[in-house]
C-alpha cells in the first residue's frame, strides 16, 4: 500500500502537479513543509515590529496610512501562513509556542533596528524587494495551500516595495541630511538582506531535498544573484551607492559579482545573538500573554456553542 502512495506521491511531483491536504505525502515531505510554512509565518508576525515601530512618529498622515495598511497586510500574511501548516496537521498554539521558546526560527532581517524613518524605506525597497525574489517561485510550489497563498501574499509584497522606493525617493530628492539617512540605512540593510535568501547552497541542509520535493524551485544562491542583479539598477536609479566595493558587472557570467557575507554575523543572529533578538521574542511572548483572555473567552463561547447545540439534539 505505501509503495503505491509513494509511487502516486512522486507521480505528483514530477507531473508538477499540487499535493493537497487530502493527498497522502511522506512524513518528511510534511515535516519539512511545516518547517518551512510555520517560520515563514513566524517571520511575518515578528516582521510587523521594526517598522511598527515607526507608525506612531510616521513624518505624515499619508505615510502613517501606507505605514498601517503594510503593517496589517504582514498580520494577514502570517495568519494565512498558519491556517496553510494547520492543513498538514499542525497546531497553532504549538507553533506560537516553539516561536516564543526559540525552537523554530523567524528570518534574521527582523533582529535589526529601524533607526531613521529612512529604514521604512530601504525595508520596503530592499526587504520585501527579497521576499519578493525569494517567494515569487514559492507561488509554484508543489503544496496547494502554500502556493495559493503565496500568490495573495506576493502581491501584496509588491505594494510593499513600490511604497518603500516611492518613499526613498522622495527623501532622495529632499534636503541633503535626508539623502544622507537613505545612504546610511541602505549601508546597514544591504548585506542583511542577502542573508534573507539563507546560507551558501554549500551549507544548506534542505535545499537538495526541497528542490527534489519543488518546494524550492530556486537555490539559495540563485536566488540571491537574481535579488542583487535587479537591485543594483535601482540603486542607481535612487541615486544611492551599495555598500560593496566588489560589487561589479560580469559580462562573462551575465551577473553582478558581489563581495563575501559575513555568514558569522548570520550565525550569531540564527543563536539569538543578534541587536534585536531578545526585544522582539519578549514583545511577541507580551502580546501571546495580554491575548490569553480573548483565546479563553473564544473557547469559552464555542463550548457554550457544543452544549446548547447538543442538547438541542
Ligand atoms: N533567517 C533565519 N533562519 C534562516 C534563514 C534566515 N534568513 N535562512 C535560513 N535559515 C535557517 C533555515 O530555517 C534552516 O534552519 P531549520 O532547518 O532549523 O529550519 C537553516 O537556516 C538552513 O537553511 P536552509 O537554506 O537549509 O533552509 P531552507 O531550505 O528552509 O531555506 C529559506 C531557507 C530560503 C528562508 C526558506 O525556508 C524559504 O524560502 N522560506 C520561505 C520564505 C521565508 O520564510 N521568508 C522569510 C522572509 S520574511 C518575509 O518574507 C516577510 C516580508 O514581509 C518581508
């Protein structure tokens, strides 16, 4: 019987076809989706902090409105996140859990502070510009659920980026210390966000098996050239310099070559190490806890719900 289903299984995924919540799939192909699917999530609910952070000193009502709406739509992204690794089993509750206790990850970028108003910017340009490249592929993935709401989510990332460039470059055409805050977020943001794409294919533990899988239809790497080939002409564009002085076009290869990632930064991040890990867990264990009542009250309800309902029966 299993070899059938592991036949039907790999069937499915060399058709490029989708799983779906019903289809039969091997524990480490689910395993590995919650991984992902639940980070993912984790990432965007942790997101909403560096530039929630600046809602309440947004520089206007109009850049306060884009400022809200952004932040809400990383809300929307994370629940739709969770609902797709509640389809492969998971428990909700648990996964907050193992996000507050540190035994899932959320993605480095969000241990950095935003310092300036500029950092709203450069997150919307550089940020979601690399989650655009990094889950645009994603909207291909072999898990139905995962995919479709990657296709709402990346569309949203796209007014996410196009209101950061529109906001860079209205500084960049403003006074000259507002030139200057946009240079200097970019100097602290660039090589974070190539270390959004992950670790050198090298050292990757899963990517071989989530490209078998189309999990991953890009490689870490690939993905991060495709992110530094496009970002490159808008900086130009902006008017701003990347802070890479090896950063230059390779007519051979068709593709920027770029300098070395400090991957010990990177590593020293992944250990909660990095200049905002502790601030953003303890605000999100904060917001779980002022939260228990409307979960208990909720639960309360719906027992009160079964009951009349049953005894109605
Ligand atoms: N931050 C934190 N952890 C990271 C990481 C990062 N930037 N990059 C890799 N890791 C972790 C992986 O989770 C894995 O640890 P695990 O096995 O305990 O989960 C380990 O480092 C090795 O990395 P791999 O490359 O082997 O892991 P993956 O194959 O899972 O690839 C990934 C990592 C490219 C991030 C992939 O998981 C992925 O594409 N995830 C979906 C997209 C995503 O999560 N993006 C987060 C960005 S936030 C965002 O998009 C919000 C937007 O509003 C800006």
């Amino acid at each position: 019987m299993t070899e059938e289903l592991e036949r039907r299984f790999e069937d499915t995924i060399a058709r490029d076809q989708r799983l779906e919540p019903r289809d039969w799939v091997p524990e480490g192909y689910r395993k590995t989706m919650i991984r992902q699917i639940s980070q993912h999530a984790h990432s965007e609910i942790i997101g909403m902090q560096p530039e929630g952070n600046w809602i309440t000193r947004a520089p206007s009502l109009r850049r306060k409105a884009i400022l809200l709406a952004k932040v809400q739509d990383e809300a929307g992204h994370g629940l739709y996140l969770y609902s797709a690794a509640e389809t492969l089993g998971a428990d909700r509750t648990e996964l907050t859990e193992k996000l507050i206790s540190g035994a899932q990850k959320y993605s480095s970028i969000f241990n950095y502070p935003t310092v300036t108003f500029a950092d709203v910017g450069v997150i919307g340009w550089l940020v979601d510009g690399a989650a655009i490249c990094n889950q645009v592929p994603l909207c291909r993935s072999s898990y139905g659920p995962y995919a479709r709401g990657m296709i709402r989510i990346c569309k949203e990332e796209s007014f996410h980026q196009r209101q950061g460039y529109e906001l860079l470059m209205t500084m960049m055409r403003g006074t000259e210390a507002q030139r200057e805050m946009v240079q200097e977020a970019t100097n602290r943001w660039w090589w974070p966000s190539l270390m959004m794409f992950g670790p050198p294919d090298a050292d990757s533990p899963n990517t071989e098996q989530s490209m078998a899988w189309k999990i991953k239809r890009h490689t870490n790497d690939e993905l991060r050239q495709r992110f530094v080939d496009m970002s490159v002409p808008q900086a130009e564009a902006l008017g701003v310099t990347l802070p890479d002085a090896e950063l230059s076009w390779n007519a051979e290869r068709g593709h920027y070559d770029f300098g070395a990632i400090d991957w010990d930064e990177f590593k020293q991040i992944l250990k909660g190490n990095g200049p905002c890990n502790a601030e953003r867990i303890a605000k999100r264990r904060a917001a779980h806890e002022d939260g228990a009542w409307v979960r208990e009250a909720a639960a309360a309800h719906a027992a009160k719900q079964r009951d009349r309902e049953r005894s109605a029966a």
